[in-house]
C-alpha cells in the first residue's frame, strides 16, 4: 500500500484554511433561564439521585448483610 502524504497535507491545509467560526448551541450560550437549559439541569439531577441512591442502596444491603452474619456467629 502505497500512502499519498501530498493527499494529506492537502486535506489538511483545506481544513486549516476554512475559518468558519464554531457557534455553540442555544443551551450553551443562550439565556441560562431558557427551558433548554433548566430541561438539562433537571436530567443531570435526575441522573445524581439515581446513582447516588442505588450506590447507597447497595450500601445498605451490604451493611444488613454484615449485621445479621454477626448476630448469627
């Protein structure tokens, strides 16, 4: 196989010479009380809790687990 460096700098220097600025989504630079951004925040609370509460969920059936191996020996 037989590799094409002038292909590659040419493909490189088109992508470097298109300046096309980058516009960010309406969630990150729009109004920060938009329903976009309180939607986001709600989902990223959401998801906290449910990992949170299973994590201690599995905690806490860990530390029945110990408690009732030690009254029984």
């Amino acid at each position: 196989m037989k590799k094409y460096p002038i292909c590659w700098l040419i493909a490189v220097s088109i992508v470097l010479m298109s300046n096309v600025p980058a516009w960010a989504c309406s969630v990150c630079q729009g109004d920060p009380d938009s329903e976009l951004v309180k939607g986001a925040e709600a989902g990223v609370l959401l998801l906290a809790v449910l990992t949170y509460g299973l994590l201690m969920g599995f905690a806490g059936f860990f530390v029945t687990w110990i408690v009732r191996s030690r009254r029984l020996g």
